[in-house]
C-alpha cells in the first residue's frame, strides 16, 4: 500500500504541478536500477559494467 500512496502522490504532483518533463528522467532511473539489479548474478554483468 505505501508504494501505491507513493506512486499516487507523484502522479498528483505532476498533474497539478505540470511537471511533464520529470516523467522520462525518473523512467531512465528505474530502467537503470532495473537492469543494474537484475544483472548482477547473470553472465551478461561484464558487459553492463563497460557501459558505465
């Protein structure tokens, strides 16, 4: 449940507030936490790792 409140806060805020450009940035910051997470017991964290 708190998630959720979270994520409703943040979809209030960009609504009221009109910031529509924060939406792609904080996309890319979850893609990259993501891939980050989900590679690090795989065979392909090597190659993620040159990219940063």
């Amino acid at each position: 449940m708190g998630k959720l409140s979270l994520l409703k806060e943040f979809w209030d805020f960009l609504k009221v507030r009109k910031k529509w450009w924060l939406t792609p940035i904080v996309l890319v910051l979850l893609l990259l936490g993501a891939l980050i997470v989900f590679s690090q017991g795989s065979a392909v964290s090597p190659f993620i790792y040159t990219l940063f």
